[in-house]
C-alpha cells in the first residue's frame, strides 16, 4: 500500500527508507492470509476471508508497505515474507496467549461489550494481562518496522493498546487506529474493569477511526464522562508532560469494498451462467432469499430463522416456490457462546425442513462452509432477497457486496437498522431484527414492492458503494492521518 502522501512536512519527496523499514506499516490482529499445508508436506499461503482482509486487500499493494498480524497458528512465528506486493511480518502467540488475547479477551470480553450485549461479557483478570502482553508485542515489531516519521495504521479492537505502547517507542511517527466494530455507548463501556487502559491505549493515537459518528460520538462521550478529558468538536486534549496538550482526532470513516471489482466479477458470462445453475439446482423458485454471515451471535440468524419459519407457517411462503439459502461461515469455534448458536441454529433449519420441506426439495439450504469470491458473487447474484439482519454490526460489507454484484439492477434487500451499513444504504428495505412481525412484514413488502421501485432503489443503493468504495475510504483515512488537527 502507498502511502497517500509521501512528501516530508517542506514538501521534499522523502529518501527511501532505510532497508529493512517501510513508510506505511499496516498492524492487525490477523495477517491477511492463511497457512496451508498441501498433501505433501510442503506449505502455502492463501488469502484469507474475513471482513478486514477483504475490505484492505485492494489497497495494500506496491514496495512501501508491511503487514503485522498473527498467522493463526500457535506457537513460533514463521520467517517474514513478501506475498501479493506486501511484506508480511507475522507475530508469534503461544497456546496460553491465543487463548487470552484473542478467544478470552478479544472475543469474549470486547465483541460482546461493543455489541450492546447480546451476550454477557466476560471479565477475568488474567485474559487482560494476556492483552496487554501480546499489545506490546504488536507495538515493538511494528516500532521496528517503521521508517522515521512513517505512517502506522493500526486496527481494530484486538489491539487498543497499541498505539500508546507505539508513541512510547517511536514518537516520531503517525499513528492511526481504525475500529471495525461498533464502539459502546458510555453506560455499557464503563463496566470494563480495564476501561481507563484501553482509553488511554486508543488516546496514543493521532486519529481514531470509527464506522460511523454515532461511535465517535460514544468514544468522546467516554474520555469525558470516565477520564474527565476536554473534548472539542470531534477532537480529545490529552495532556501531555509542562502543561503541553496533544490532540486526538476521533471521526466516522465508513469502511467500504473494493466495489469496481466485484462488479466487474459479476458481470462476467461464467459467473452469470453458475447464477442461473444455482437457481435450478434450487429448483426454478418464484422466490429465492439468502443469507450470508459469518455464524456469530451478533448477526442477527436465528431472527431471521424464527421470521422464515413463521412466514413458512402462515403460509405466505411455500416451498418448493419458495427456499432460503443460509450460508453461515464458520468463526470461532472455540468460544461456547459459538458453539450454542450453531447447535441452535442446526436445530431450526431442521425443524423448518422437516415440518415444510419436499423430498430434494429442502426449506432452508445451510452451508456452513467457505466460498471463493466467485461463488458468493454468483450466489448474490442469483438471490431476489438479500436478508442482512444484525442486532449490532459495525458496517456489514455483505450489504455493500450484494447491491454491487446486482449490475442488472434486481433483487431487494432486507437491512437492518443497526447495522454501519443502513446509514449509507438507506433505500435498502430497513428493519429491526428485534421485531419479528415488523421483520416479516419487511419482507413481504421487499417480494411484493414494484419492480420499478425495487430498481430505483437499487441503483441509488449502487451508486453510493461505487462512489465511496475502500480505496476512498482508506485514502481518505491516510488524508486525514497526515493532516494536522484543525480546532473547531
Ligand atoms: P465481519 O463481522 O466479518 O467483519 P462483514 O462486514 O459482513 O462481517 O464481512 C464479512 C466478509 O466475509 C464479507 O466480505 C463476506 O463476503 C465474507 N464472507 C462471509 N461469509 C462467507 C463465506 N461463507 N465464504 C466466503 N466469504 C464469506 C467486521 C465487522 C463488520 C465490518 C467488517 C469490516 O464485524 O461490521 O463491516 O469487519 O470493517
């Protein structure tokens, strides 16, 4: 990835780095891809899924950029490479550290405390010692990695406590943090037992990113409220040693896909034809609904199960005319909470199934498995309701994937209220998950509503992700990074 700007504070291009360091150092939980050990023995990389890797893929390119991350194995870290244009530097975890940074603290402690609390929150004092350990060590590669005054850009809720632990090591560079998920109104933050660290960690920053305002907001909200900082406008005083003050930004960058793309994949005349194949594999349905997520409690699939299911019952669908296809990734297995929703889940489909399905002609299709990028274009494709139902979803990039692939305009699109994505999509048929009725009667009126609505919608709805897709988004990020703070 290049940097946005690579001119030094008197407008002088800057010299190449020294060997070894890298004018813009991306740092997350996860490096961008997997390790796969083929029938011989011998071991590949792979691009992985997933929210982040998707939405950074098309921006991190060229010479000048390194990527931080884990590599999702346990144990010892494997020799940095280059791969795709980038240079990976994985950071090594044992056992005891991905169990509590990343499946305690990480997954079980902050994903339900910043999604309004669907499921209690755990707190256990050895899981934030485990976070703090591995924060550091995130901290000092990337402090050796950066050139002087480069950009690092760190993400996401895995790592909070990074950019302080990097200012502290390297004061000379940018720091910027981007959050993925949502971030908690005050009343729910302040029961973190280790609410002012992880304040204090973020606050290292130069600029704090967040999906939307209503984050930024509640991030303000919290250094006043919890650490009786000043805030101004969208800006935070941290004082600093003699009375000096720092200023951290805190704004909305709605992330975004990599939307010209996609577009261009599903336009392509296999990917139109494998559209048309699913369709009659399902067997030629009047109506086809589908569902994409990773399986995770905050998406909001066992609402949209329950809503299916009772709109089986009353009899407004009726398979075979009618079929759902549920393609839930799977994620995080390791977590109980995980583990309870595809035990529920399993159980609905089967029922559902078995009080309304036809010999081969299933109610609900479940697939919990990945797919190539080609496959859910076909998928997104050939569906004529795109259910997106989250009880809490930092943006939701499946929203964002399902109207750029509808280049012919079709389809409907079934979003919910409490998703980053609604702000932007809002000629989406809007819901709330919560209310069952309100959700059928969405999707009845997303079936029955005029096709030349339905188009109208979708265009403006298209519009909006081509204009403001992630490179924009990540440009406009690394802009803002590199501008000084203005003072409201
Ligand atoms: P996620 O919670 O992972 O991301 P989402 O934004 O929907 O959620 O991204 C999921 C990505 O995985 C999409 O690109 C989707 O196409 C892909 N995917 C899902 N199921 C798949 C499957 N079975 N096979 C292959 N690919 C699949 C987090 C936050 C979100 C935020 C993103 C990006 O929780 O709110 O939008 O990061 O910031």
């Amino acid at each position: 990835m290049r940097p946005a700007v690579q001119t030094d504070p008197s407008g002088g291009r800057r010299s190449a780095p020294p060997e070894g360091t890298y004018e813009l150092v991306v740092v997350a939980n996860r490096l961008p891809v997997d390790r796969v050990t083929e029938d011989d023995g011998s071991v590949r990389w792979q691009q992985s899924p997933g929210g982040l890797v998707t939405a950074m893929q098309s921006v991190m390119s060229g010479e000048d950029g390194a990527w931080v991350g884990w590599s999702g194995d346990p144990g010892p870290a494997p020799e940095p490479f280059d791969e795709g244009g980038m240079h990976l530097h994985a950071v090594g975890l044992s056992e005891q550290e991905v169990e509590d940074h990343y499946e305690g603290f990480s997954n079980e402690t902050l994903w339900p405390l910043y999604h309004d609390v669907i499921v209690p929150p755990r707190f256990r004092r050895r899981w934030f010692d485990g976070y703090r350990t591995v924060n550091r060590r995130f901290a000092e590669v990337a402090a050796s990695l950066a050139a002087p005054g480069a950009t690092v850009w760190v993400h996401d809720y895995q790592l909070q406590l990074v950019p302080a632990m990097l200012r502290q090591l390297r004061p000379d560079v940018q720091i910027g943090w981007f959050n993925h998920i949502p971030f908690p109104g005050v009343e729910l933050f302040a029961q973190l037992p280790w609410r002012r660290a992880v304040v204090e960690g973020l606050l290292g920053a130069d600029l704090l990113g967040f999906q939307r305002k209503a984050d930024a907001d509640n991030f303000l909200r919290v250094c006043r409220r919890l650490l009786g900082l000043r805030t101004r406008g969208g800006t935070v005083d941290v004082p600093g040693p003699d009375e000096s003050v720092r200023v951290v930004r805190a704004s909305a960058f709605p992330i975004s896909i990599d939307a010209s793309g996609l577009a261009e994949l599903s336009r392509e005349p296999e990917v139109i034809e494998r559209s048309r194949q699913i369709r009659r594999d399902l067997g030629d349905p009047e109506w086809l609904l589908l569902g994409v997520d990773r399986l995770d409690y905050t998406k909001g699939i066992r609402h949209r199960l329950k809503a299916y299911e009772e709109l089986l019952s009353d009899g407004t669908l009726s398979p075979p005319q009618a079929v759902l296809v549920q393609v839930a990734t799977p994620s995080r297995e390791r977590v109980t909470a995980y583990v309870q929703l595809r035990e529920q889940v399993e159980v609905t489909v089967g029922r559902a199934n078995g009080d309304y399905g036809h010999l081969g002609r299933p109610a609900i299709h479940y697939l919990h498995q990945s797919y190539p990028r080609k496959e859910m274009a076909a998928m997104f494709l050939a569906a004529d309701v795109m259910l997106v139902t989250p009880l809490r979803d930092g943006m939701n990039l499946v929203a964002k994937e399902y109207v750029t692939c509808r280049s012919d305009e079709g389809g409907a699109l079934v979003l919910s209220e409490f998703t980053g994505a609604a702000g932007e999509l809002d000629r989406a048929y809007i819901c709330n998950p919560h209310d069952i009725d309100g959700l059928k009667a969405t999707i009845r009126h997303a079936m029955a509503a005029d096709p030349t609505e339905k188009r109208r919608r979708m265009r403006a709805m298209r519009r909006r992700v081509a204009e403001y897709d992630v490179q924009r988004w990540a440009d406009d990020f690394l802009q803002a990074l590199q501008t000084a703070p203005e003072r409201p």
